[in-house]
C-alpha cells in the first residue's frame, strides 16, 4: 500500500474517520438512490468499514494519551533500581526469559523463542542520541544477541530515530513504554509509583 494512499492515511487516523466516511457513503446512497440499488451504494462503504475496523484491532490494548503520560510522569520520578524493577516484571509479564547483565551497553539479556535480546535501559530520563545506541548495536553485532531493544521514557534525536531504523533496533518509549508498563500501580494522589513491595 502507498504510504500517502487514502487507506494508508486512514490507517494512521482514529476509527471513527473511516467509520465516518462509510456511514456517509450508506446514509447518501440510502438517500438519494433506487432502494433496489441503494444496498449496492450502502456496500460501497464496507472498505471504509474495514479500515475502521482495523484501526480498532490495532490499538487494542494500547494506552490512553493521558495512561501514558502518567506512566512516563511516574518513571522519569523513578530512581534506576525502581525502574529496573518495573521493566525487569513487564518483560517476564510478556513472557520473556530476563536476565540481569549490567554491563555497560546493556542491561538485560531476555530470551524468548529460543532468540536473545540485548536490552538497555539506565538512560530512562534523558535525551538519547546515537552513541548508546551503537554501544548496543555493536554488542549485539559481536554476536551477544539477535537483536536489541533500547527502553527510555526520555525522547531520541532524529538521528538516534534514523540509527535505529537503519540497524533494525527496537525503540521502546513513549506510548510504547506505556504499554509495556500498562500494569504498573500508580498513587493517584501523588501521580508516582506505588511502592510493589519487590525488591530489585
């Protein structure tokens, strides 16, 4: 699919756009077509449909904007042995065999489908440009690992961004940190975490 398609565009936006043009489509062939071809002009709509159906499937189990800024308020508070305890429990959560490292290019080996993963995450808070990425990339390279995933509820530089999507790196932040910490307990009085009782 071209990526400036109309299908493709609606696939970035929110399911009620697609859903919106196919209700529009049926609602005006109802209108002003013969009934015996309305059914057809109402038909018409079903990609839309579709797309609007996919875009739901997609998001399942994806954050609120607001779930996702209280999780990154929350772990940008964190001190490092608390956030390691956080990503150390999602990943076995989502079914990771995880190993603690602590080397300096990474901090957790996981293992999952008979693959390694080199997993590095003691920049939680700050802005992240290309060097630790290649720090990693390089140890995964020497033949530590598969592959890496760079875990921070910091930002990346565009050229950190672009590094990453050149050497097949896996970014986990914003949203996607979110998700992989969608289970973690926060004190609504405080908007910080609240205290597991599990120690790193």
């Amino acid at each position: 699919m071209a990526k400036n398609s109309i299908f493709a565009i609606l696939l970035r936006a929110q399911w009620w756009v697609s859903g919106g043009i196919a209700l529009i489509i049926a609602i005006i062939a109802w209108a002003i077509l013969p009934r015996h071809y309305a059914i057809y002009g109402v038909f018409s709509g079903m990609p839309f449909l579709i797309v609007s159906v996919m875009v739901l499937w997609r998001k399942r189990g994806v954050p609120s904007d607001a779930r996702v800024a209280e999780i990154l308020q929350a772990t940008r508070a964190m001190s490092w042995k608390d956030f390691a305890v956080e990503i150390e429990q999602a990943l076995r959560r989502d079914g990771f065999e995880v190993t603690r490292i602590e080397q300096a290019h990474a901090d957790f080996s996981i293992i999952s489908g008979g693959r390694k993963a080199l997993v590095s995450c003691k920049r939680w808070k700050a802005a992240n440009g290309i060097e630790p990425l290649r720090d990693l990339h390089h140890a995964v390279e020497a033949g530590d690992a598969d592959y890496s995933f760079y875990i921070t509820a910091g930002d990346f530089t565009p050229n950190a961004m672009q590094f990453a999507v050149d050497h097949k790196m896996r970014l986990v932040h914003g949203a996607g940190l979110a998700k992989l910490l969608r289970e973690m307990k926060i004190d609504k009085s405080t908007g910080m975490r609240a205290v597991s009782g599990q120690k790193a």
